[in-house]
C-alpha cells in the first residue's frame, strides 16, 4: 500500500509560534500518514526543533492545531501523548544501567515486573544489544548508547517516535552505519518517524517525505527523488544537492524545452508544467553532475567561461567555471583524470530534462 493511501497519524494545521518578537513558525501545514519515515530539514534556526516540541508537547503553538490520530492535542500534555522522542545527547539517565533506563517508562505506568521484563528483553534483541543490561551508559560508545535511547523511546509503542538530530553526535563512518539500521527499524516496526536534520545525504538517504524548512516556512514537501530532481524554489535546488541557480530570459518555447539566452550563451530547460512565455527572465536549476565541459561546442545550446578552480574529495573532482552568471558554476565528475587547466576557456551543456525552472507557481 502507498503511503498516501495509509491512515493520518498526524496533522499539523496552520501552526504559528514566537519566542518575543522573533517569529519562528509562520503558518505550518502538514500531513502525516502511518508508517512514514518523515524528515524536517533545514539549516539551524529554521524552525525544526520547535515543531518537532509543538507536536510532543514540550512548546505550545500561538495558533493552529496538532491532531494524533484525529484527536486535538491543545490541552495534552507530553505524558498523555502517544509520542516519544530521542534526543541529539540521548538524554539517558547516568546512575541507571541499560534495564533500568529502558524500562523507566514502563515503571511509571505501574507495569508488572515480569511484562517488564518480556518487553525489555525485546528491546534489546531489536536493538542488538541482547547482554549489555548491567552496563551503564558512561560504558557504552555513542552509537550503543543511541540504541539505549531508541529502545527506550519504543518500549511505550508510541504511534509516532520523534528524533532530534539522534546522529548529530557520531563520526561519519558511525553515522552512515547507524543511517541504514534507523531505517531498516522503522520499516520492521511500521511506527511513523519524525526525523529532524540540517544534513542533505541523511534526509536523501532515510525519508520517505522530506519537508525543506526556511525562516519558519515549509519551501517544500515530497519524496527525496521530487525534492532533488524538481525543486520549486532557488532555495530548495541549492540546499539540497547544491544546484547552480542560473538567469535568463525566454527565447523560445515548445512542448518539450524552453531556451534561454544570457550574456555567456544559451541555456535549455524542461518546460513541461509551467506557464513560460518569450521575452520573460526565468531561473532555471541544473545539478552540478548534469553539466558536460568541453574545448568546443557539442550541441546548439551552451554557455562559455573560464576555469577558475578544480578541487578532489572522495574520487569525485570538482570543477568552478567562472562565467557572467554570477557564482562560480559548478561542475562534478566521478574520478580524477581531468587534463584541462586553470585560466582555459570552456563550453558548458546539459540536456534540457535535467534542467528546471524554480521560484515559479506550476500550472494548475
């Protein structure tokens, strides 16, 4: 079944917050269906830890309602909500060894010894920390302790498990590890996930739905295919996978394409969905690794400049061609053997499906 298709868990209706005269949620929309992996991403200040509190009951929204499952949670507090969260330092309880941390909520509800028991032991086994009960968390290394955490966030099957940056914390090797077990979690537990992250590659990577925040503001919701291969704003095209951001005005239009004209050349563009007329300035989007550099031109449409800078990470190079767009384009290639030079003048292409125009209102 399609997630869409699945029952609302969650809904966020019009919701606005400010600490004084500093607005930090404007008017929030959103969805959430069970089972889904959502991630609310952003840089720092854009709001997401606020509306990850709203929905468990940590903060208060100024207007708007949280629904659970239907139900209005105005005056719930967080004890009353089927909904757990793990925090970026895990928050475990240092005098308490790994059974007593996991098993703390269920000693609140009064849970029998012997249940509790049967559902730590569960825990653990889904975690695999299976013998670590005796340890204390000063014991345990960071991805060890952020197992500790989750369990004990699941061991009340809230209907939504919250998490705050649960990574932030880890090296990259860890991260990366820790990425891919979070997620085989969800899908064998089938709980729905709200997951906050300023880090692209782990929203890509983890999310069924990625929610793209700026200033308060949701600047996009979709899938991590939609958000990467169509981002509607600037914004959203170059924070997640660092698109160029180019300007041009509209030289012709048909069904298929769209090309632009500006002072370094001419530029092709997807133009299926949206309103685009000749003579207008429009703001395309292309991906760095969509663009081909050459000595001559290859095909009808092209735009010229100057290397201005080549760099290597990881076996993919980076290239920076200095043009009159503005910035720098970037360029990126898969390996090293690149035998053109700094100071060379060169040709950029690209097809026109890999470009898309941004900052426009898609045809209704």
């Amino acid at each position: 079944m399609n997630t869409s298709e699945k029952p609302v868990v969650l809904e966020l209706k019009h919701i606005t917050k400010s600490f004084g005269d500093t607005e930090v949620l404007n008017g929030i929309d959103l969805t959430i269906h069970e089972g889904e992996f959502v991630t609310l991403l952003g840089s720092s200040g854009c709001g997401k830890t606020t509306t990850l509190r709203i929905i468990a009951g940590l903060e208060y929204p100024d207007s708007g309602e949280v629904l659970l499952e239907g139900q209005p949670m105005k005056d719930q507090p967080p004890e009353k909500r089927s909904v757990n969260t793990v925090f970026q330092n895990y928050a475990l309880f240092p005098h308490m060894n790994v059974y007593n941390n996991i098993a703390y909520g269920l000693k609140l509800r009064k849970t029998g010894k012997d249940e509790i028991k049967k559902r730590v032991t569960e825990m653990l086994s889904l975690v695999q920390l299976e013998g670590f009960e005796k340890r204390m968390p000063s014991e345990m290394s960071g991805g060890q302790r952020q197992r500790v955490a989750i369990a004990r966030a699941l061991i009340n099957n809230p209907r939504v498990l919250l998490l705050d940056e649960p990574l932030g914390a880890l090296d990259l090797q860890l991260r990366r590890q820790m990425q891919h077990e979070l997620k085989l979690l969800q899908k064998k537990l089938g709980i729905t996930f709200i997951y906050i992250t300023h880090d692209q590659e782990e929203a890509i990577n983890m999310s069924d739905v990625i929610v793209v925040m700026k200033d308060g503001r949701f600047e996009q919701i979709g899938s991590p295919a939609e958000i990467y291969d169509h981002p509607k704003t600037s914004y959203v095209a170059s924070f997640v996978g660092s698109a160029n951001i180019l300007q041009g005005t509209v030289i012709s239009v048909s069904a298929e394409q769209a090309v632009l004209r500006s002072s370094s050349g001419t530029m092709p563009c997807k133009a299926e969905h949206f309103h685009v007329k000749e003579g207008e300035t429009r703001t395309l989007a292309i991906r760095s690794e969509s663009i081909s550099i050459w000595r001559e031109p290859r095909s009808d449409f092209w735009i010229s400049g100057t290397i201005t800078e080549k760099s290597y990470a990881g076996g993919m190079l980076r290239i920076v061609v200095s043009s009159d767009e503005g910035p720098g384009i970037v360029i990126t290639r898969q390996g090293i053997n690149f035998d053109y030079d700094i100071g060379e003048h060169v040709y950029l292409e690209w097809p026109a499906a890999q470009a898309v125009f941004v900052d426009m209102e898609a045809q209704a």
